[in-house]
C-alpha cells in the first residue's frame, strides 16, 4: 500500500455537524486561536525588519489579548511592552579620530567622555548620532535637556507597539490570515467531525 488517503464529503461533514448544536461555531473558534503563533510570526518578522531588535522579541511581545469562542468568533491580538531604551538599539561612541568607546566601567576609569557623540541605530542601516546623548557607565544613553543645571534623563526609542501599528505590519498579518486561516478551519471541522463519528462529542474550546 503506497498510500492512505482519509476524505470526507462535504454533504457528509454539514450533516454531522448540523446534529450537534454550535459544532461549526466551535470549530471556528479553534482555527482562529489556533492561528496565534502564525499572527506572532509575521508581526515579529515585519516589526524586526523595521526595528534593529530580534524576532524573536518583537514575537514575545504580540499577544492574544481575546482568545475567540462558539459565542464570538473573534480573535485579538496587540502589542505589549513600553518604548525601548536606546541601549536596546547599539549605542556608539567616537573618541578621537572617530575610534569607537566602550562606555565607563565605573566612575573616574577610562571611558568616553560625556561630550563625545553618541549614535544608535534604531532603524536597520541607518544609524543616527545624537548631539546631545552621550553613553552612561551602564550602557544606556542619556542627555542633559536645556540648561546644565538641568537633570540628564535616559533616551528611549520605539517598542515593538510603535511597529505593531504600522500600515506594513497590518497587511502581513491579512495576508497570512487570507493564506492560512482556511487551512486551519478545514482541519478543525475534520477534526470536530471526527470526535461525532467516534461518539465524543465537542467540547469547550481550549
């Protein structure tokens, strides 16, 4: 035998599926939750394409906020976090002739100074430098804002919600919906007639 091939006709699944009461609507609900890691990829591919920060973080912080069920068939994802430190985006100081500093160990050691320039690259290739950052002895970026009296203050740059929103980001999470979702259904309707013939009936979504 070279091959096992499992079909199920489609008057043959409607039929089933209309003796048990909202077995549709469950197994609708499953595909779309069920498209979770699917959403998180192609947010977090497109927020890390845009962003100097890795997939897999950007993947960490996308949510299902509103898993879907028989009585509502809609998912919902967001984004989670705050905006990022500088720090996250390859801080870089120049000293003299333009050679690249570490930041300062501790304080008095040997390190850049607060008046050498700072640049980070928030955007992938394109690295900005800051006149008035400089690189504190912890890594982060900070700036003295106004007078010099004034206190200094920790730099951010964007977070994986100001990628989240982006008009790029919204049509790669259509499109994989559009490519994937039906996939996804058509086996949760197999799977759900599947649990009828064998006498279990559906149960509530996980």
């Amino acid at each position: 035998m070279t091959q096992f091939r499992v079909e199920i006709r489609r008057n043959e699944a409607a039929a089933l599926l209309q003796g048990v009461p909202r077995a549709l609507e469950q197994a609708a609900a499953r595909a779309l939750n069920g498209m979770n890691p699917l959403i998180k990829q192609a947010a977090g591919a497109q927020i890390s394409g845009l962003y100097n920060m890795s997939q897999k973080y950007a993947e960490r912080h996308v949510r299902l906020v509103s898993r879907a069920g028989p009585n509502r068939l809609m998912a919902i994802w967001a984004p989670s976090g705050k905006p990022e430190p500088l720090k996250a985006y390859k801080p870089r100081v120049a000293g003299a002739g333009g050679k690249e500093l570490k930041p300062r160990k501790k304080r008095g050691g040997k390190g850049p100074s607060p008046n050498n320039p700072v640049s980070v690259e928030v955007f992938r290739g394109r690295r900005r430098t800051l006149a008035q950052g400089f690189l504190g002895p912890n890594g982060h970026v900070y700036a003295r804002i106004g007078k010099a009296r004034n206190p200094i203050r920790k730099l951010f740059g964007p977070g994986v919600p100001s990628g989240f929103i982006k008009s790029a980001t919204g049509e790669a999470l259509k499109s994989v919906t559009k490519a994937k979702f039906a996939s996804r259904l058509e086996a949760e309707i197999v799977r759900q007639v599947a649990k009828i013939q064998t006498g279990r009936l559906p149960k509530a979504i996980l």
